[in-house]
C-alpha cells in the first residue's frame, strides 16, 4: 500500500487508517509509546531487529502523519525525545479492539493446531 492512498478522499476511510500505520514496526512503535515518551535509542532497545534507519524513516512518517511529536532538547549531545500526540492516541485506542480480536484469532489457531 502506497503512502498516498493515507491521503486520497477517495479511498475507504479503513484503508487510509491501514496506510498510515503500514508496516512491520508502526504499530509496536504506537504500542511503546502509549506508556510515555521515549528516546531513539530505548525504542530499538525495546524492538530487537529494527534497524536505526527505519526507525527514523518510521518515526518520520508517523510524525507527519500527526501521530508522534519529535521534542529536540537544546542539551549536548542533543536529546530527542518522541511521544503521542493526541491524535495518536486516538488511534491507539481504536486499534486496542483489533488487537483484542487478533489476540482472539491466534488462540483459535493455537486450538486448531493441539486438537490436530
């Protein structure tokens, strides 16, 4: 899914929320952030695999897309600090029921597969 459909007035408004959190880290990047503002480098601590360029490519398109704010603090060495937005938060809240449902899906595949 390309970016732009996040933007086109034309398309089903459930895939242009899909669109804005698109991706293997967006929504573990939503899901660390709800606890509070972190920094850079807790948030690759915190997701094994994730590469420092796309987690700034990832948490620069979250922030155009008005998810995350990016604070710069004016200390030496600078200190970036990325958080919530409220319209974040938001949608945050709409997906806690998908992930109920997707927590639901995956025990039902557990089920199948011990009863098999």
């Amino acid at each position: 899914m390309t970016r732009s459909r996040a933007q086109d007035p034309d398309v089903c408004g459930v895939t242009a929320a899909i669109a804005v959190i698109d991706g293997k880290w967006k929504t573990a990047l939503l899901w660390l952030l709800e606890s509070g503002p972190h920094r850079p480098g807790e948030l690759r601590r915190r997701l094994p695999g994730l590469s420092e360029k796309v987690l700034t490519q990832a948490l620069r398109e979250m922030e155009t897309d008005g998810l995350v704010h990016r604070e710069v603090h004016d200390v030496l060495p600078l200190k970036t600090v990325y958080s919530l937005t409220a319209f974040g938060r938001e949608l945050s809240e709409m997906l806690a029921p998908l992930s109920d449902w997707g927590h639901r899906r995956l025990e039902k595949l557990a089920e199948a597969q011990s009863a098999s």
